[in-house]
C-alpha cells in the first residue's frame, strides 16, 4: 500500500516534469531529443531520466510508484492503435507483470504519464498528461485517455456519441497536430519559409489544405513552416505561394503605407522564393499548393 502523501508528491512531481518537457518542446519547435528526455534539466539543478536506458517502452523509474512515461510509435514493434480518441497501447512482452505492474499502479492511483510520439529516429515530440484509464488482460492492452475523467466499456463502446467527439478532437489538438509541426519543424530546420526567421517558438505549421478537407492531410510536404505574421497572412490571402516556390504579396498590400512592419514584414517578401527544406519529399506538394494558391489570386 503506497502512503497518500506519497502519492501527492509524486503526482507534484509529474506536473513540474510535465511543464519543464512541455515548455522545453515548445521553444524547440515541438518535440526533444532522446539525448534531452536521457538527461532532463530541471529548476533545482537536478536532473531527471525520462526513457528506459534500454530504449523499451514503458519507463519505470525506481523511485517512482507507477510508469513515469511510455513511447508510442507508428513504426513499433506493437500494433498499438488509436480509435474514438483513446489509445489501445500493449503490454509489454516478457514474464507476466514486469513493467506492466506499474501502468496498473497508474490506474490505481489516477497519476498522469508523459506520452512521446515517435516523430522521427530519435526525435519525439511529448504530450502531458495521460491517463491510463483501463485494463484488458484478454486482449493485453491497457486503455490511455488525455482526459481522465472518461472511463470507458470495452475500449470506448460505452462513451456517448459527444464523449467520443470530444476525446478524438483532444486527440487531433493534443497529438496529432503537435507532432505534425514537430516534423513540420525538422524538415524547415527551424525556421519560416518566407523571411527564415529562426525562433521556433514563433512559427507554427502551416496546412497548404485544411485539415479538413479531402487533401489535408498531416503530411510534411501539406505543410509549410511559418513565422506568426505569415501564417496569419496566409491563411487570410494577404500572402499566396505559388506552385513554383514564389512569394507573392496581394496588391492591395503593395501599394499600402503603414510603417516598418507591413514594409519589411510584407512588402519586400514580394516575389521572393522559399527556403524550402533539403530533402525533396519534404517540399511543398506543387499540386497543393496551386489548389491554395487559386484561392489567394480570387481574392
């Protein structure tokens, strides 16, 4: 039986790691190393491990009560899946118990899990917190929530239609969209597009489609790396791109006097060319961006 108070540290704990790896992923451009999550910096000058040493799975520190964190990864050794917002995630092979004793000690004491999505070979991009929120010892699987005040019957059957809607839309802002601008900014190099500014707590990863639509996908080459001001223009025509690579600046705004920011800003981004990324398949998809760029000459 683990003490209340203990518990209540613990959990403490977790929030302050949760809000150092949340701010450090931020002003990284969305996601850390596994050389950062090894050896984590923390306010007090200590540090703290936040992955096995052996690169498993499911991290259980010693002196933690339950699992500390768990890597999820679309190229895994586990088919681990995502459905009506909850994540179905394995157990971990081995003798019975082992590291899946402590994610049920999760449950029992409702303690919030770090979750790193695999983005790219030794890059994840972190997402605080999660909550394991169910057990199938059938179908070995344990069931993780962002929110912990959803239970569940056989892996989200009971949840109502609004239930369901609201955990996949936690999912989409929580998960998904972090880790598309985590690879969004690794394929840019940290930096905008149009004018290269390199401080990627300024830049957000832009769709070329809406997510919404049929060709919207969360793909590197549906995205574009933009600094606030251009992502802003872009999504209200002010800025178009052509499929070509060229920067083009609506003729409203050319001819406009409104100080240094719309001129340097703007105006003299007019028919520059993009910093595109190194690899080919990350470019700008050309098709989409003539869909996109059909609407900026309407307007």
């Amino acid at each position: 039986m683990v003490a209340t108070g203990d518990v209540e540290t613990e959990r403490i704990r977790r929030e302050l790691l949760g809000a150092v790896v949340t701010s450090l992923a931020d002003a990284n451009g969305g996601y850390l190393t596994w050389d950062q999550l090894a050896n984590l910096p923390l306010p007090d000058g200590t540090t703290q491990r936040l992955v096995d040493p052996g690169k498993g799975g499911i991290w259980n520190p010693r002196d933690f009560v339950a699992t500390l964190s768990i890597i999820t990864s679309p190229d895994g050794p586990y088919p681990d899946s995502e459905e009506n917002g909850l994540l179905e995630y394995h157990y971990q092979r081995g003798p019975e118990g082992g590291k899946n004793l402590k994610l049920r000690a999760a449950i029992e004491l409702r303690l919030p899990l770090l979750r790193l999505h695999k983005v790219a070979k030794g890059i994840y991009a972190p997402v605080f917190p999660v909550y394991v929120v169910g057990d199938n010892p059938i179908t070995r699987q344990f069931t993780l929530s962002l929110d912990e005040n959803i239970r569940l019957i056989e892996g989200g059957a009971g949840l109502s239609a609004l239930e369901k809607a609201y955990a996949e839309r936690m999912v989409q802002q929580r998960v998904h969209q972090p880790a598309f601008r985590a690879r969004i900014m690794l394929a840019y190099d940290g930096a905008c597009t149009v004018c290269t500014l390199k401080h990627p707590e300024l830049l957000d990863a832009a769709h070329i489609i809406e997510d919404a639509s049929e060709l919207g996908d969360p793909v590197v080459p549906n995205g574009l790396s933009l600094c606030k001001i251009h992502h802003a223009a872009y999504d209200r025509n002010l800025l178009g791109i052509s499929p070509d690579y060229e920067i083009l600046i609506n003729v409203a705004l050319l001819h406009e006097v409104d100080g240094p920011m719309l001129k340097h800003g703007l105006q003299e981004m007019h028919q520059r060319r993009l910093h595109i990324p190194v690899r080919k398949a990350d470019r700008p998809d050309p098709n989409r961006l003539q869909l996109r760029f059909e609407r900026f000459e309407s307007a």
